[in-house]
C-alpha cells in the first residue's frame, strides 16, 4: 500500500488525482488487477467524474453547497457538518480496475480528492491487488 499526501488549497476544491495514482499504480509492477484509492478522513472523499472540462468539477462543487449549505441548524460542535455530510455522500472509496499496468477509466474520466473542510494538508492511500 502507498501512502500519498496531497495540500488542498481551498475550503471545498476537487483535485484531479489521477496521474499520482497512475504513477502508484505503475511501481507496483501489476499488470492486471484492482486498485483502490481510499481516503482516510471524515471530511476529505473521492470520486470519479469528468476533468475536460474543468466546469463540471465547479458545477458539481457548486451544487452540493446548495443541498448542503455551510450554514444550517447542525448541532455538531466544530461547525463543519457540512463537510462531514459531502463525505459520506460522494465516499471515502474508488475501486479502477487495472490492466496491462494502466488504470481502466472512461475516456473522460479522472479521479478527484474531494476537499470539504479545507485547506488542509491530506492523506490517501494507494493499494493494488494482483488478480493475474
Ligand atoms: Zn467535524
């Protein structure tokens, strides 16, 4: 398993992560198998959507503030429930399967560090199961 650490720069932000974990991925010397990414914190996720076109991570980021908004009636102490709810709604997991070295993703699709309570300094980890 690898470890990678990753500074968020803003308060809630989606950082494309996919060459660091292709290039996780790559010394581990797997040629076939799964790999997953999973993030090991209450307010940091990740997901997998579209990088193209960098207005579709503005518009998800921008929609999740409306069904969650910063401020609301929440009763956890340290006043980020916000943060804590977006978790656990886009997850703290991805599975990619992984063939001939490579990650198999859709032409358009990357994978995001999901920040919720930022900035921070992060952590996620990397692990690729062998299944050739
Ligand atoms: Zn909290």
């Amino acid at each position: 398993m690898k470890q990678l650490s990753i500074r968020t720069n803003s308060r809630f932000e989606m950082i494309d992560i996919t060459r660091a974990v292709a290039d996780a991925v790559k010394e581990e010397n797997v040629v076939s198998g799964i790999c997953y990414v999973f993030v090991p914190h209450t307010t940091a996720a990740v997901t997998i959507n579209e990088n193209a076109d960098p207005d579709v991570p503005r518009d998800i980021i921008m929609e999740l503030d409306k069904v969650i908004p910063f401020h609301d009636n929440y009763r956890h102490m340290e006043g980020n429930s916000a943060a804590h709810i977006k978790t656990s709604l886009i997850g703290s997991s991805e599975a990619v399967f992984v063939e001939n070295g490579n990650l198999v993703l859709g032409t358009w699709q990357s994978l995001f560090f999901c920040e919720f309570d930022g900035p921070r300094t992060r952590k996620y980890m990397v692990k690729v199961i062998a299944t050739d």
